[in-house]
C-alpha cells in the first residue's frame, strides 16, 4: 500500500530558506526531508523537538560558548587539560 502525499506550502525569508538549503545539502540531505525529519521528531515526542525559551544566557555564558567555538574551530587555539576543566568547575 502506498502512502499519499500532501504538499504543504508556506513563506519564509529568502535568506534564511538558502542558509537551510546550504546547511542541509551539506548534510546531504534536501529541504523537504529535513522538514520531514522535523515533523516526524514532533510528531513522536508529542511537541517540538527542542526547547523554546525565552532565556538569554549570561555574559559569562555567553563568553564560554565563544570561547568553546574557538577551540572548536581554530586547530591552534589553547584547549584545556581534564585538571584545568575541573579546577573551572570548583571555583
């Protein structure tokens, strides 16, 4: 038995639908199965798959995720040792 398909249509800002085009083609994937993977993920946990907050992290928080994205990014950027993150941790 095959499944009928339903086609959906709605607007979005050109920019945002070619940035997701880009990210998802990189992932291999098309518009329409990444918004396929979104529906099914809502779908099978009874709401959206992630959290909608409105919290804003902090100042300290939002340095951490820089500094995080750095190290990520840049091969010669200072990491940290396994002693040096929990020395963090206990201040």
């Amino acid at each position: 038995m095959s499944k009928s398909i339903s086609n959906v249509s709605f607007r979005i800002d050109k920019d945002l639908k070619d940035e997701a085009t880009s990210l998802f083609e990189s992932l291999g994937m098309t518009l329409t199965t990444a918004f396929n993977i979104f529906l099914r993920q809502s779908v099978r946990e009874k709401g959206l798959p992630f959290a909608v907050t409105t919290v804003t992290p902090n100042k300290e928080t939002l340095k951490a995720i820089e500094e995080t994205r750095e190290i990520l990014n840049n091969p010669n950027s200072k990491g940290y040792s396994l002693e040096e993150a929990l020395d963090e941790l206990k201040r």
